[in-house]
C-alpha cells in the first residue's frame, strides 16, 4: 500500500480565491475548478458573468491536468496535426482538454491536484489559473 | 422578452456554508452542489471525506430540483413500481435523480435555483440540503 | 424500394398547437416535441413555465412513441418489475421512455409519427398530447 | 439575487420565421433551433428537406453561441491548428460547435440568448441565423 498526498477543501478554496481575485483584476468573469491528485472534483465556482459552456470545459480542464500530470496548453503543441498526440482532444469522450487553462498543481515535486479554468482567450485562462496557483504556493511555508 | 430572479454566487456560497454547518453537525461530510433556476451549476464544494461517487450525485440532484421545480424525493414517490412516473430515474442520460436531497430554492413563489446533496442516507442528505436553504432564507430580509 | 408517408413540418405545428391550447386550457405549460415516422424531430417548443429537465423528456417520449411505434405508458405497464419488458427503460441510453406522455401518431393505420409532452403528470402529460392528435386529426378530412 | 433579462417563447417563433423567410429565398431548406440566455433550447423546427443530421447541429450552435456568448464562426477561427484555442470543438461531448451558423442574440448590450442553423453551407446557416435577429430585431422598439 502507499500513502499519497493531496489537496483538500481549505487548499481547494484558496486556489478559487486567488484565481477569482486575478480575473477581476482582468475583468473576465470566469469558471473555476479544483480536482484532486485523483483527478476528483473538490470545488468549483463559476463567477458572476462567466459562461455556462465553460463550467464543463473548466471541469475537464482541471480533471485533465491533475490526470495527465500536465497542462492542458502543452497537449494543445502536442496534439496538433503531424504530431504526435494529434487527436487526442477527443479522447474520454472529449474530457481531454488541449487548450489552455488547466495546470497541474505541484508541491515538492509531485503533483497534488489541478486547476481549470474557463471563460475567457486560453492564455486568460492560463494567466487566472496560475494566479490561483500562486496565492496558494505563498501560504505553503 | 421576459424578466426573471435567480441565485448568484454569493447566495451559492450561503446555501453551501449553511448546509456544511449541518453536515459537521451530523458528523457526516458531504458533497453539495448549487445550481440557478436554469439548473445550470453556479458552486460545488466536497467536504473532506465525501464520497467521490456523490459528486456527480449531488450535481445531478441540485439539476433535477431547480429544472423540475419539484424536490428529488417526492420523484422517489411517484416513481415506485406501479406509481405513473415509474421508470423516470432513467431519464436525461440517467440525470433525472428521484432520490432525496435535492430541493428547489423557492423566493416570492418562484424558483431561483437548487441544491443537491449526497453522501449520507437519503433522509440525511435532505436536512442538510434543507439546513442550506433555511441558513440562506435567514438571510433574505 | 418503398415509399412511407409521414408528418411535415405544418402537421408538426398544427399537433403542437392543439397540445398547447389544452395545456393552457389544465394551466400547465408544456414542453412539446413532434417526431416523424422515422422518430427524427421535425419540432419542439417549451411554452412559458415548462419545465428545462422536461425538454430532453418531451424529445425522447416522441422519439419512443414513434420508433416504437406504442404510447410510453405501455411501456410502463410491460415494464414493471416481473413484467416482460422490465430494465427496458434504460435502454438507448435511457432515451426509451415508459412515462405517459407519449403517443405515436397513426393515419390510416400506419403510424406517421410521434408527439411527446413532458412538465405536468404523466396523465396530464399524455391527455395534452392525445389533445394535439385530436386537434391534427379533425383537420385531416 | 440577480435579474436577467432573456427570449421567451414569442421572441422564438419570430427568430425563427425570420430565419426560414431567408432560408425559403435562397432556397435551402434549413433546421432552426433558438435557445435561452442560459442556453436551454425554447424553440426547434426543421424544415421540409432539412438535414436530421443537422438537427443536433442546430441544436449545438444555438448552445453554444448563448451559453459561450460568441457566434461560432469565431470558434472556427480560433480553433485552428496553431490558434489558442485549437481542439476546443470536441469540448461538451462535441457540443461545442465551432462551425459558422450559431449566433449570440443580443439586445442592450446583454446576450438574451442564442439561434443555429444547419443544413447549408456554414455561410448560408450564418446568414439564415442573421436574417433570424434581423427579423426579431426589428419588431424590439
């Protein structure tokens, strides 16, 4: 057996907070979602204004990034035609998400989670996804 | 055109810190999920320990309750064998939910949104996501 | 080869129209769905208060009733526990409906098509679309 | 809380006769589906010799221009190989449509909701769903 480690709830909500503080700081409303290293929901919260086709696309993003151990924009390089992962934004029925806006969330090396993050351009997304990931990396000391 | 009322996600986030107050107070941890009159999801939050099966259960309840503007177990009733709306629990790709907790959110006679909650026996699910709503209307003077 | 009648789009609206003048007349506003012979939509409409969990239902109560060319609530009946055609109802994805409600349309003893009506009870639901049959039917002279 | 303003089922009817008058003059025969600001379909009709695989099409593009607020053909656009947002069309299950003929309705500067229309040349769905707000728009003074 082995013993893994994890985000929580508590982590699950500073990584909305940071990420909601970051989007209106931008002005895009958006939807955001917090998985665990299982690639499990904990939390999710769509702004006011944020798109309801993004709370699917939020979630899988998140779900893809804790999953695959990677963010969903390196799947976007890698799965364009002629290379190597090409066609893979299709796979479990269309859960595996090759635009920007979902990251791994690491901690000493291993990834504990995901952030997905939905409503805006892919590198908005991105930028409101990493914020979120950085309040939370500030109060890990 | 028409005009309507709906939660936004400050009154997702009442509904849900009312309904984990109960669940702590049961001793049971829940997955609770909170969606608008259009049954389209606003907030979810897992609270540590429920289960990872509840959560689509709980987002599914919170989307069968505001859509059908009616709560889950009173489709638990009237679709028993025999009962006319038998066989309804497979409806919407199986997201039609008859069983408790899942209850409309209802302001001046109109439904604003749901909530759906899972993880405990049904009966407990309900409280809590009754619990939801009471601590919310509190706060609606 | 062979040649089939079915509905058109003007039966479709005259069907539609007679479901909803009875539904007005109950005070019950409707989702209504109209499928042709080969159970493919041809129209729908959700009256002002229908339910947004009963579009897909009202969709796939036309879609059974014509492909299978038998009203949903026989279904219920043959598929109640014990009964032949148990489990069936979450058969085509749970498209295969055996809630009331819908009714296959049939002209000179073929069937045409289908209507399916979802928001009310299944008794209401099915008496709102025998209506819009009833309706189509005396104009069919 | 929150008021929303939205297309009720009037506004629907008018979308789409003003969508099937154009479709009529360029003769091709077209599916027309309109849906809410929340993205949940009012109104469908195909019309005679529309494709019934355009049906879920029109469906598609109707959902994804209100629920995403953008026309589809700008999805086209950005989901090209080597663009940000490339791979989002299996996003949804497939849902989200980023062939042109979904567009956003819109009205004081608030998308109220959404109309798609397959069965032509992405173009000529575009044009047809244009005639459609053009049509509404000009019975709003």
């Amino acid at each position: 057996m082995k013993t893994i480690t994890r985000l929580d709830l508590e982590d699950a909500r500073v990584l909305i907070a940071g990420a909601e503080a970051h989007a209106r700081e931008i002005g895009v409303p958006m939807c955001i979602a917090v998985v665990d290293e299982s690639a499990q929901l904990i939390a999710f919260e769509r702004m006011e204004g944020g798109k309801v086709t993004s709370t699917t696309i939020a979630l899988d993003k998140a779900f893809t990034a804790a999953g695959a151990k990677k963010a969903t924009h390196e799947y976007g390089a890698s799965s364009q035609p002629g290379a190597p992962a090409y066609g893979i934004f299709s796979a479990i029925g269309g859960r595996l998400m090759v635009v920007g806006g979902g990251l791994p969330v690491t901690f000493d090396g291993a990834v504990v989670g995901g952030i997905g993050v939905s409503s805006g351009t892919p590198a908005q997304d991105q930028a409101v996804a990493q914020a979120g990931i950085d309040h939370w990396l500030a109060q890990q000391k």
